[in-house]
C-alpha cells in the first residue's frame, strides 16, 4: 500500500476488559479502594522511615525507595483504568499513550533493581555483618539507588523514542487496559525488528540478572542461617530478610507469568488479570508485607500511633 493511502493513527481506543455489565460499578469501587491503599501504605512507609531514628538503616532507605517506586507503577496505570472502566474503554492519545508505556517500564525497572540491591543489602547484612557498616555506607546506597533509577528510565526512554518513530496506519484498537510493549507493537505498520533487538538487549539484564543475583544472593543467606548454631539466632536472622523474599516471590512470580501467558486466544483474559494482579495488587501489598512481617516497622508505627492520640 502506498504511503499516501495509509492512515497516520494519532491516538488508541484502550478496550479494558470490554462489557463488565453489572461488575462496572464492583471492579471501580475495588480497584479504588485498592488504589486508596496503596498511596496510604506507601506513603505511611517513606513517613516513618523520614522521620524515625530506628528506620535510618540502608535496608530501609532501600524501602523507600520501593515504595516511592510502587506509588510511581500504580499512580501511572490506575487513574486511566476507572476511567475505563467506567466508560468502558478510553481513547487515548499517541503521545500520551507511550508516555504510560515510559512510566510503567521505568518504574519496573526500578523495582527489579531495588529488589537486587536490597537483597545485597541482606547479603552483606547475614554473611558479612562486620562489613556492612563499611561497605554498605552513605555514599553506595546513594549510588546504588541513583543507578537504579537512571538505568530503568535511561532504558524505557531509549525504547519509548524507538516507538514513537514507528508509523501507525490503522488499526487503533488495544485490547488491554494501558499501553504495554507487546500490544503497541502488534499495531506498527513499520518493520519492529530492530526495535525487539534493542528491547531485548537493553531489558534482559535489567530483569534476568537481578533475578540470578538475587536467586545467588538467597542461597548464600540460607547457607549461612543453616550453620548458626541456635534457634533464636537463625529466627533473628531469618526475619531480617522474610519481608523481602516474599515481596521478591510475589514481584517475579506476576512478572514470569505474564510474558509466559501465549498472545493469543482466550489467554488475553488471563493476561489481564495478571496484569491487573501486578499492576494494582501487589504494590498495595508491599506495604503491608513490610508492617505485618518486620517488628521495627510495627514499634515505629504504634509509637507515632501513640504519641498522635496521646495513648
């Protein structure tokens, strides 16, 4: 087809999860509230972490950073999805469409690398513990989480620039609830093979070798809790990194199973709701991981608790 016959596409119809019927009204109030619960968990987390002493460890500031990040996934996704919900799908335009794709990338990015960081921050922690002091200063948890954030939008802008130069000649119809990779691709009337080449060089070791490192990591920290010789001891030691190896499993096992899920069929439906489970859910369940499984956390917030209602 000649170039003059082609329609340029300037904006998409987002399709959602298409007639809900009688659910609209569920899954808005639900996404919502999980929505509420998010912002609050994770901005309570950066709170007592700012302002108690108890909470100014690395492993912490890590933590906020995590939870700056998860508000940043949720924040870029959720708003968009009531709207789509409520009318059913949602036009949207290119620019903002590929911005969407920037955010939620680096913000995921930024989690796998924050996730690797803090389980060498566990590492050093149970396996070197008369190192981390030294090894683990002010200056390397700066540095570490400067890297972690420059890399992952250094890499979805690089990406997001390659897309945004494809040409888009109709159709415009995404069937999903925001602007991910593989749909926008699927709508390119250019050749994309270039632009796969750049996204698999430059998003495999920002996804595979943190997990490696942080599979590595984990090995190391059991061998050692093995060998300690009580139980109190191996207790104390595994609690210190329980909360972020269940965080670690939820983030990679959501993560696994979407790009596992086949792109055809009736798998777009399981796709969503994968996707709604890694996109909405699970940052809303980081926090409350953190508080439930981690006793400074839970002393830091009783005290502020305490001394706001004068108990």
């Amino acid at each position: 087809m000649s170039r003059k016959n082609q329609t340029v596409v300037t904006e998409f119809l987002l399709l959602g999860f298409g007639s809900l019927s009688g659910f609209r009204i569920i899954l808005f109030v639900l996404c919502l509230l999980v929505y509420v619960m998010t912002l609050l968990g994770n901005i309570t987390i950066i709170i007592l972490i700012f302002t108690s002493q108890l909470l100014h460890s690395p492993m912490y500031f890590f933590l906020c950073h995590l939870s700056f990040s998860d508000m940043m996934l949720t924040t870029d996704i959720v708003p968009n999805l009531l709207h789509i919900i409520l009318e059913e799908g949602r036009t949207i335009p290119f620019l903002e469409c590929i911005t969407q794709f920037q955010l939620f990338g680096a913000s995921t990015g930024t989690e796998c690398l924050l996730l690797t960081v803090m389980s060498y921050d566990r590492y050093l922690a149970i396996c070197d513990p008369l190192s981390y002091l030294p090894v683990m200063g002010t200056k390397l948890k700066h540095h570490l989480v400067a890297w972690s954030w420059v890399l992952s939008f250094a890499i979805t802008l690089t990406i997001a620039l390659f897309m945004s130069n494809l040409n888009f000649c109709g159709p415009n119809i995404i069937d999903h609830f925001f602007c991910d990779y593989v749909p926008i691709l699927r709508l390119s009337c250019s050749d994309t093979r270039l632009l796969q080449i750049v996204d698999l060089v430059l998003t495999a070791p920002v996804t595979l070798l943190p997990f490696v490192l942080i599979i590595i990591s984990y090995i190391c920290i059991s061998i050692v809790i093995v060998k300690i010789p009580t139980e109190t001891g191996r207790q104390k030691a595994f609690s210190t990194c329980s909360s972020h190896l269940t965080v670690v499993c939820i983030f990679y096992l959501s993560l696994i199973s979407i790009y596992l899920i086949p792109s055809s069929g009736n798998s777009v439906i399981a796709l969503k709701i994968l996707s709604l489970m890694y996109t909405v859910i699970t940052p809303s369940l980081n926090p409350l991981i953190y508080s439930l499984r981690n006793q400074e956390i839970k002393t830091t917030f009783m005290k502020m608790f305490c001394f706001r209602y004068k108990i």
